[in-house]
C-alpha cells in the first residue's frame, strides 16, 4: 500500500507548529511522519504507543493515536472519492468521535433539526391548520390581513 505524501502534509499541518500541543503528540506525529509511506510500519508503531497509553485512554495522546489508527486503516476507503456527501461525513464523524470521546462535549447527529425548524413548523401548523410537515403558505391556507385605512381609523 502506497501512503501519499500529501497525506502526510496533511498531518504535519493538522498536528504540527502549534505551541500549545502536547509534546508527546507531536512526537508521535513526527514518528509517523518519518516513516513516510510505509503504512505497516506506521501501523507497528501506532500499535506500540496504543499499548503505552491504554492505561491513560482518556488523554489526548490516545486519542490522537486512535485518528491516526483510524486513517491509516482506512485508507483505501478515502481513494475512492465517488462518495455521496453522507459518506465523507461517516468517514469524519469518527474521527471525531475519537477525539471528543472522553469529554463533555456530545455529537449529535442524524434527523434532530434545530429548535427554530421546529418551532416553525409547530407554528405553521396551528397557524395554517395543516399537518403538513413542510413550513410553506400556499394560497388556500394564505391568511388575510386587512390593513388600516385612514377611513377605517375615523380619518375623513
């Protein structure tokens, strides 16, 4: 299996050059880095430092390790890029399933819709007298407002 060097620029520009980031993770990045396309070499060593940190799972480390588990084995799925907008998310959304693992922060995703969709179709149900899930105004159901005249406000 060939490892494309792009993807590895990739990682140096996602991982790299930030001074904030824990050293270790940029030490293993560079490791991975310094095997350059030998994906099983690469695979050996995040295999090594997964075994090291399993009794630390809940840092940043591992999580690190697990994406870069998680985009070396997967990386014959990201050849083929005939995919449908649903399939990259997939692909994404486990990544970030790794990383936001062990933290408050909770991905939700699928058919949830946000509270203002939501609000406005409860509205435009009682307001149109319609179950129809589609927030629309079509003619029949078109309210009528009639606006103020100066005649009709005592005005001559």
């Amino acid at each position: 299996m060939y490892l494309e060097p792009d993807v590895l620029q990739s990682f140096e520009k996602a991982f790299l050059g930030f001074p904030e980031l824990d050293p270790t993770i940029s030490d293993f990045i560079s490791q991975v880095e310094a095997k350059e396309d030998d994906v099983d070499a690469i695979m050996e060593l995040v295999c090594e430092q997964k075994l090291k940190y399993l009794q630390h799972k809940t840092s940043d480390t591992y999580a690190c390790i697990c994406c870069v588990e998680h985009i070396i084995d997967s990386l014959d799925l990201w050849k083929d890029d005939s995919g449908s907008e649903a399939t990259y998310y997939r692909r994404l959304a486990t990544l970030f399933d790794h990383i936001f693992k062990h933290t408050d922060i909770k991905l939700v995703d699928g058919e949830t819709g946000c509270n203002a969709t939501k609000t406005t179709i409860a509205f435009n149900k009682v307001m149109f007298n319609t179950h129809d899930m589609v927030p629309h105004i079509s003619p029949q159901n078109r309210p009528t407002f009639k606006m103020p005249t100066l005649e009709s406000e005592g005005f001559d």
